[in-house]
C-alpha cells in the first residue's frame, strides 16, 4: 500500500505567551521542581488573544514558504486538530478565511482523531492523491488545549501547551523515492473513557455548564489506565507496521512519537527498543500540543537536519479513543 | 478517477419522540400553518434520551443487516457528523463502544465537512479503500441538532431533525459494475459566518454561556446570504461535476440532495433543471437532518425502490463552510 507522496515543506506557530513551569508551580501551590519532574515539560505556549485559525494560517504560510509554493497552489484544506475552534463551521474553513482564501473554492473539510488527527489525516489524504483527486493538499493541526485543562488534576494540566503546525504534501516527482511505505491505526474503545471531555458536545450541552458540570468540560484523564493499556497493544501494534511497510527497526532512522508526556515518551521508546537518538523529543519546551505535536516534532527534527531525504521515518502516536496510530515513510 | 466501489446496505434510526408542525406552532406562539409553509418539514423527530452514539449504533447494525454482512466483517468506522456527542474522544470510537467492539481494534475517526461530512467521507474512504488500506467501511450519520436550535430565532429552528443514518461500503466484485464516478467539493469562507455556532469550541468555551453569551452556543443562520451565494455557485459546480463524470444530467436517474430546507430544494431543483420524479424528497416526515439528510434520504429512496443497480445517482448538498459537494455513482 505504497503511496508515491512527498512532504514539501512544513510550518509552526507558538502563541507569544510563554508559561513555565516554576509559573504553573505558583498557580497551583506546587513545590519547586515537581511540574517538569512529572510532566518533563519546562516551557510550553498558553494564547492570549491567538485563535486556532490564526494560529493555523500562519503555520500554513511557513509550510508553503518552506515548500515553494503560494496559496493558489494548494488544492485541498484539511484542518487535523482534537480542538476546534467553534461547533460550525469546520475549522478549515475558518483556516481558509484566515489565509484570505475566501473565494478561492479550495475544498476544506475536518478530520478528528484527537491527538492522532494529523497522522490519520496524512493517511487519508496520501490515497486520496494517490488516487488522483488532488495534487498538493495542506494538513494543519491547530490546538489550543488550555482551554480545556482541569486545574484541579494537577498530572494532566501541567503537560500541555498551544500551538499549530501545518504539512504540505505533494505527489513525489518520478525521479525521486519519497513515499510512504505503511500505515496502521488501532481503536479500543474499552479505553474511550480513559481521557475524555465529556461536554461541550449533544451530550452535555454547553448549557449544563452554569448548572453544576463545569467538570463535564475539563479534560479528564487516567494517566495509569492509558498507560496500562497503551502497554499491552503497542510492541504487537508497531512490529506489524514495520513489517507491513517492509523496513525494519533498525532501518528507521528517526521516530517522530506524540510528544504525550515525558514518562509516556520514556517507556515507549524503552518497551519498543528504540534509542535516544532515533526518537524526537520536544517536549520540554512545547508540552503536549495534542495533534500538532507529531507535526510540529516533524518540523523541528526537519530543522535540526535530523531527517534526511532518503531517510525512513516513523510517526507514532496514541490518542484518545484510545487509539494507536502510526506512519512509515520515506521522506 | 472512477473508484470501484459498490454500496452494500443502509439503514437508518428515528427517535421515537415525534415532533409535529402544530406543537412547535403552539410552543413558539405561531400562527397555525406556518411551520410547514415556511420549512416544508410536517414531522421531525427530536431525541428524549437516545444519545448520537447509541442511535448510530443501532442505524449501523440495520446497515450490516441490509448488507448481510457481520459487525466483524468491517474494518474502519467513520463516523461523518456535523455535530459530536463530546468534544473528547471522536464520536466514532463512541460508536465503537455502543457496537460492543470495544476490544475489536477496529480503527475510528471522525470527518466533519458539517452538512456535508457523509459526502466528504464517502469521498475520502472509497480512496481509501482504492488503494487497499480497507475492505469494508461503515459510514456513520448521527445528528442531535435539537440540542443546539435557536429558538429565537423561528425560521431556522423549524427546519431541523434528530437521526442518523449509515452506510457500508465494499469494493465491487469484479463481475459487477458499482463504482464512484467523480466527485467534488467547493469551500467558499466567504459564507463562513452565514450559519454558525460561534460557541462550544476553543473562540468562546462553555464556560462563557454563563457570562451572557448563550446565543453565541446556539445556530445562528442568514437563510438569505446562504441563498444568495449558493444560488451564484451551484449551477456551474453540478456542471463541472457531470462533465468529470462523464455524464450527463439526462442519465442521472435520482438526486439524493442535502434536505436543507423546502425552498432551498425547490429552487435548487429548478435552477438545476432536475424534474421531481428524480429529486428525493424526504424533508417532510424528517426535516434538515444535518449530515445524515442524504444517507437517509439515499436509505429511503433504496427502499422505495427508487434506486436500482446500474442507475447513476448524484448525491448533492451545501453545507455551512460554505460549501458545495457532490458525487456520481453508480449504485
């Protein structure tokens, strides 16, 4: 299931507003050390007046300036977050207000697996232009998950941050090799209530929140019981990736992981034997932007010269669902 | 770009409470007659207790039904919503769970094009499935839109309908001739704002339907602008989308269209020069049922025997975004 699609260039945005550790510690009457000592995250991004499609659209504009391209040269809109910025319309479409493309007829459309959206999307969409439906697609995930946190579960609001990172994707010229080589996405329901925000949805309208369920619209998360779970599925889960996609673990040069949180990112690496060298890790100055953080980790290991043309790459995430998800390509 | 994929059953789920023209006269203080007049819709059904994942659930296990085919036997859930039954997890990992395949794996993401999520996923998971990622897909319709009326607001609130509706899509058998003909969708943000819920995502959080913000959480439509806009673009879409096909508006044996509302049908219809025996009408006894209107309207039509193997169909809709999107096949 091989799909000759090549990342073109690729952007990110960080809300001005940077929030440390030793901030949130006063915040929430922490002692000092404890929020990168359980969240391995020093420094991440909080909006002040940002919105998600600002945020998206200028990561949008770096990913095209990397890739060479305009606007006009992009034919689909894909928005690939766990957030969206309102109920209706789509956030692309709201992405695609901000780039000044109102009239411009490019379709734009969500995809939402929550912290998996980016990965899903850049699977969905690779068949689609492998297909033929469309030559150059824009992927953008945009997060704003402080608005969401439950200041009260202190494990879980101190790992996250904001931010957006945006992939252009093509199809690869004839002479050259990029390609995406497997991919594979698992759903266990039996962990749907692992990490969830219950409201805000048909369920538990926006409404109920004035009538005593404010904690119906926080994130809420069992950081053991995903773990457990995560743990049982996930060797099983990547060995059948590498071995539908033909690469071996050794071949993979670098793993871009979700950047779920510092011991979720430790044991993963450990559980599946890969090294400190192959993994991405930035985390510690980004936390976890939920879908943006597979993006964004791309767009930084890219910036670094950790990835190569030619290099075999792995995206490799878990969400909420709970889900396993991940990508072999060729860059 | 002809995908040989074959429709194998649909199926569809009504809440039980019943909601007629008259009682939405008497609790709104209109004038007897108004409602139909005004929305074309007599009947529409609103949920007491039923959720989105339940209803979609019991919508996808009639699907597999008509399909004769086991929950086992497929391998991607895509739920295509305008609305979620919570922000966190996707809705179609919820499917999963009321399935009972909570331990089965099965990979769920959600695709939000609002009122044209089903054509959008349709779209997207027949190339999916082009290129062998998968077998089987359910497709998944499951609108509360009942939970988010604006009361106030008389002319929208009239039009719309709780439901869902589902889908099983295979690859068709070599013998057979089944297949998507072409396809296209349209954003035009310029009508971004023309229908909305400005609330409920990360712009305006639950928490501030509190501070006096309550129409923000509510849907907010300009019938007007919609018109307006769409009535400049549809014409020269259909077109388009004909010609991609290679067919030609004679040879469309049935519209399937997004039951917007009864003048949007009408004019669409004239404007477009479809007869009544080949537009599908469900609007009356189900209103503007979000994204579920044309899989329900398709699930109908199936069952008036209005569609045949071998006719060419155009599934045909707008959505808030603003968007056009359409799809020749044949069924």
């Amino acid at each position: 299931m091989e799909r000759k699609i090549k990342i073109l260039g690729t952007g990110k945005y960080l809300p001005t507003r940077r929030v440390t550790a030793a901030e949130l510690e006063e915040k929430l009457g922490l002692a000092a050390g404890w929020v990168e000592k359980k969240s391995g995250v020093s420094v991440r991004h909080f909006v002040t007046n940002e919105t998600a499609a600002q945020m998206g659209a200028i990561a949008a504009r770096r990913a095209l300036e990397a890739a060479g391209l305009s606007l006009h040269e992009i034919d689909c809109i894909v928005c690939a977050s766990g957030t969206a910025q309102q109920e209706i319309p789509c956030t692309a479409a709201l992405i695609q207000e901000e780039l000044q493309l109102s009239k411009s007829g490019i379709p734009c459309f969500d995809i939402n697996a929550t912290c998996l959206s980016f990965v899903t999307a850049l699977d969905v969409m690779s068949c689609q232009m492998a297909v033929g439906i469309y030559e150059r697609v824009l992927i953008i995930s945009s997060e704003i998950s402080s608005a969401g946190l439950n200041w009260e579960q202190k494990e879980s609001c101190v790992l996250f941050g904001d931010g957006a990172a945006a992939v252009v994707i093509g199809r690869t010229p004839e002479t050259e090799s990029s390609r995406i080589l497997g991919s594979s996405m698992k759903t266990y329901s039996e962990g749907a209530h692992y990490s969830e925000i219950r409201g805000g949805g048909t369920l538990i309208h926006p409404r109920q929140f004035a009538q005593g369920r404010e904690a119906d619209f926080a994130f809420d998360m069992d950081g053991r019981k995903i773990f457990r779970l995560t743990s049982q599925l996930i060797t099983g889960f990547v060995d059948r990736l590498l071995s539908s996609a033909s690469v071996t673990k050794e071949q993979i040069r670098t793993v871009i992981p979700h950047q779920a949180s510092g011991m979720a990112m430790r044991i993963m690496a450990g559980k599946l034997g890969f090294s400190d060298q192959q993994m991405v890790n930035i985390l510690a100055d980004h936390g976890n932007v939920i879908a943006a953080s597979i993006p964004m980790a791309l767009h930084e290991a890219i910036g670094q010269n950790r990835v190569q043309r030619g290099d075999h790459l792995m995206l490799l995430g878990t969400s909420a669902g709970l889900s396993l998800g991940g990508i072999v390509l060729e860059y």
